[in-house]
C-alpha cells in the first residue's frame, strides 16, 4: 500500500509553529462558541497566524502522531498513512475512539486491503470515518507512455507539449481497450464492496454516539455553547458539560 511511500517530517521548530496555530485558532473558537469572541481578538489571533511562517503543504502531508495514542500509536500511524497527499494527515477525535477507530480499520482492510482514508474526525458528537476502495490502476499504456514521455514540470517551459502528446495517446484505440480493461473490473469490485464499507463505517460510527470520546467508557453525546461531544458522566464533569 504505502511501503515505498515517504512522508514529510517536521522540525521541532516547524511542530512548535504548527502547535501555536492550532492553539490560536482553538482558543479563536471557544470564544466564537461562547460569544465573546471581538473584533480585537479575531485580528490579533490572524495577525499571529501571518508570523508563524508555516509551511502548509509539508503540514498536511506529514503524519500527525495523535496525542496519547499509547500501545495504538503502530495502527493509527498505518492508517494515516492510507490519507492520499493533500487531504491532511491527522485524526481529529480524542483517544476513547481509538480502538473503534483501529477495529474499523481492520475490519475495512479485511475487505479490502489497499482502501484509502480521506477523514477521520469528530463531527456533531459523533465520529466521522470517510473511506473508500482505491482508485482503478493506470492502463498498462499509460504506465508505457510516461516511461517514454516522462511528464515534465507542471506548466514548465516543455509542459504544453507533453499535454499535447497526451491528448493524443487518449485519443487511440489502444487506450480505450487499456481503460476499459481496468476499469470495468474497478467498477464490480467498487459496487461489491461500498455496501460493506457503509455497513462497517455506520455500526462504528453508531458506538462512538455511546462511547466517551475521552477515556472510552460508556458516554452519551452533550451539549454545551453549541459544541456536543459524547462523554460519560466523570468526563462531562470534569469538563464542564453538565
């Protein structure tokens, strides 16, 4: 899946910068949900953000260890590391979830080895898992094509021509029976298994609306300055949810 793939790692210095962000636009948040929130504190929370110099894609390419990840620290790195470039690679719920998250996991690779994760987070109290079957494979003329016409900068001084020939290569015979080769295989296999993904997905989505999202005991979802959260009573206490 992603054995020959490397990731990008940030630098302390990168991690602190990052860490400020995050803070900034947490605590920016709290006071929006509170209502206190001023004109003041929005300008001088963005005025932050500007001089932290941080260097966005290498962010959310890099693997985001989630915090107290503890003996799922192994599993929730291979998971991350299913997120395709771009979309950001963190799990943005707390470590109740993190076995429903790696049972989830597991199950979806049984199914399907090679799936690929596009979100995992928190969302309205209850955990949010978007995934789905890989995409179909290049066409073996494809995969010939760039060997002999390596795809050159994006919008280099030799990118129109490469398009050109490109344009034409999709134009031919041999790619429209390459195409339909992997694709309609992609396409069974595809509808075969997205009742199954729903059917996993859902049911664990479903446990975390009754499992804490702190510590993992049972928990129900509340409210508070219209944020919810699914929390068993101890937590809901300990953090004002009550």
């Amino acid at each position: 899946m992603t054995e020959d793939k490397t990731f990008p790692v940030l630098t302390e210095i990168e991690q602190m910068r990052w860490d400020a962000a995050c803070s900034g636009i947490g605590a920016l948040g709290n006071e929006a949900a509170q209502g206190t929130i001023s004109e003041e504190t929005i300008e001088g929370t963005f005025n932050q953000l500007g001089q932290l110099q941080i260097d966005i894609p290498k962010v959310i390419n890099s693997i985001h260890i989630p915090k107290h990840a503890g003996q799922y620290e192994a599993a929730l790195i291979a998971i991350l590391k299913r997120i395709p470039d771009g979309w950001g690679r963190w799990i943005s719920c707390d470590p109740g979830w993190y076995p429903i998250i790696v049972d989830l996991d597991a199950a979806l690779a049984s199914l399907c080895p090679d799936y690929v994760v596009l979100q995992i987070k928190e969302k309205y109290g209850t955990l949010r898992y978007y995934a789905e079957p890989p995409s179909y494979p290049d066409p073996a003329c494809d995969i010939a094509f760039e060997a002999e016409h390596p795809r050159p900068e994006f919008h280099g001084p030799d990118w129109q021509a490469w398009v050109d020939l490109w344009d034409a290569h999709c134009e031919t015979e041999e790619h429209d029976a390459g195409f339909a080769a992997v694709y309609e295989p992609w396409v069974v296999m595809r509808d075969a298994l997205e009742p199954q993904f729903d059917e996993l997905i859902n049911a664990a989505e479903k446990k975390s609306a009754i499992t804490c999202e702190l510590c993992g005991q049972p928990g129900t979802i509340r409210s508070r300055y219209g944020w919810c959260k699914t929390l068993c009573t101890t937590c809901a206490e300990r953090g004002g949810w009550l």
